[in-house]
C-alpha cells in the first residue's frame, strides 16, 4: 500500500514523469481506495518497454496500465486490435 502521506498530487506527477510525460492525476480517487491505487494518466512511447514497477522509499509498487488492449501494436494506433 502506499503510505497516505505520499498520496499526493506533487509525489503522483513525480511517479509519472519516471515513466513518460505526465498528463493528469485522478484526485477524485474514493478515499476507500487510496494507498491501494492511484490513478496518472500518463503519455507512453510505446516503443520503450512498459516498466512494471516503481521502487519508492525502498517499497516496490506494482504498476497496472488501462487500455492497453485498444491499441494496436502492428501498426500502432489506438481503436483497434492485430486481431
């Protein structure tokens, strides 16, 4: 979990700007579910491997990344599938 005081917007954008460009933190996030998930829309380059986690204060949080599977990965854009 992660710890309630690193719940924040300025420690967010920091863990998403380790993984590309930080676009947006869902602040709205139900307090049941904070320091089990946060969610940061974040923009990728698809080209570079996916980082499946973060290591912060010595702790390792697992990364899950959301909509994945509407992108192509042969030709490379988003709506459909290689299907």
């Amino acid at each position: 979990m992660l710890p309630m005081e690193l719940y924040n917007s300025e420690f967010l954008y920091k863990v998403g700007d380790l993984l590309g460009t930080t676009l947006k933190i869902d602040v709205n996030m139900p307090i049941q579910n904070r320091g089990k998930f946060a969610r940061i829309c974040v923009e990728l380059d698809l080209e570079c491997e996916l980082v499946p986690s973060v290591t912060v204060l010595g702790m390792d949080f697992n990364l899950e990344y959301e909509g994945l599977h509407l992108i192509c990965f042969h030709c490379g854009k988003y709506g459909h599938s290689d299907s």
